[in-house]
C-alpha cells in the first residue's frame, strides 16, 4: 500500500503505524499506480502561475480520465486532494512537505518521493 503522509519530517523507517495517532492517506496498492500520482503532485507543485484546481482538473482532463468515474485511485486522489489544497500555500514559505510512503502491515519500508508544501522553495529569493 502507497500511503501519504503531511508533515514536517516523514515516520521513521520500519516504524509501525498502528500504534500512532497520525492520519495517512491511502493512495493505491500497487506501484504501477504511483506513477499517475507523482506526475500529479510534480504539477500541482510547479505550476504556479495557474490555479491549483484548473491544474488538477486539466491533468485528468488531458489523460482522458474522468473524475466522476467510481474507479479506487481516482477516488483516493480526490480525497488527498482535498486536504492538499489545505495545507498546499503557493505563496508563502512554510515546512510541511507531502511524503509518498510505501507501507506494509502498517510499517513504514520507502519514502518514495517528497513534495514541498510551498510553490516557494527555500533557496530561492
């Protein structure tokens, strides 16, 4: 299971999950389906100049994927989404990163890829 966590530093590795009070989201189950997900968050990160919810939309848009459809990736994305335009701020700094996690029987093995929780990134002025 691919799982994403929002925070300033990611779950240690082989750290088990069940026993703490965080909230994940579940993203998909095989890695096949991280692909879709990573090429998301890469737009939505470095698009700055648009709208994050045109970027979203066109990115489903332009691969011939309909959101209404009752397809679990999908539905997962959208549900990540939502608390991604929460703590996603295009024009402030701010610490909180996006981690993609591989995670088996609720212990963490992979961080896959991290995203910033700012369109700005530290080193630049």
């Amino acid at each position: 299971m691919y799982k994403v966590f929002i925070g300033f530093t990611h779950p240690r590795m082989q750290e088990v999950l069940s026993n703490k009070e965080i909230t994940y989201y579940d993203i998909c189950d095989k890695e096949i389906d991280t692909h879709i997900f990573i090429n998301l968050m890469d737009e939505l990160v470095n698009n700055r100049s648009k709208k994050i919810d045109f970027v979203f939309e066109d990115f489903f848009t332009s691969r011939a994927i309909d959101l209404n459809c009752n397809n679990k990736l999908v539905n997962n994305i959208k549900k990540f989404y939502e608390a991604f335009k929460y703590n996603f701020d295009a024009n402030k700094k701010n610490g909180t990163k996006f981690y993609l996690l591989k995670v088996k029987d609720d212990i963490v093995h992979d961080v896959i890829n991290f995203w910033y929780g700012s369109g700005i990134n530290y080193r630049e002025k």
